[in-house]
C-alpha cells in the first residue's frame, strides 16, 4: 500500500478506492478523507491536483495503521 503509484488514470483510480472502500468501515470519516478522489471520477477530464495528493497520500497512511489491519483475538468471542 504504501508503494502504490499515484493513479494515472481514472481506471487506476477506481482500483485504489476499490481496495481502500473495503475497509471504510474501519475507517473514520473516509468518504470525506477521498471526496476530491471521487470527485475526479465524475470529470469528464482526468486532472489531479492538490487535494487529490493530499487525500491520496492521507488515505495511504491511514490504510497502514495497525488499527486497520490489526487481527481478530481469537480469545474472544465474535461475529462475521
């Protein structure tokens, strides 16, 4: 995750939110964190800008955390 390569297109764009949107529900406030992502999927032109770097960057490190990617303790009980 951390060395994906800034999308080039909005093909590649979708494939990085695709892979993110599965975790947005461990993810606080991710639909505000990748609104200027989505927002150039609607564009007719594809044009990154600032706010595309920042949110791409931010929703990179995020995925990262170990929050996100930590394991279920299976001394526990729950629920899938």
């Amino acid at each position: 995750m951390v060395n994906w390569l800034k999308p080039q297109n909005v093909k590649q764009l979708r494939r990085f939110l695709g892979l993110t949107s599965y975790y947005k529900r461990f993810i606080k406030g991710y639909g505000l964190i990748c609104k200027p992502l989505t927002q150039l999927l609607r564009n007719d032109v594809f044009v990154w800008n600032i706010e595309a770097v920042e949110a791409f960057k931010n929703i990179k490190e995020i995925m990262t955390q170990p929050l996100v990617l930590a394991l279920p303790n299976l001394n526990k009980v729950f629920v899938i």
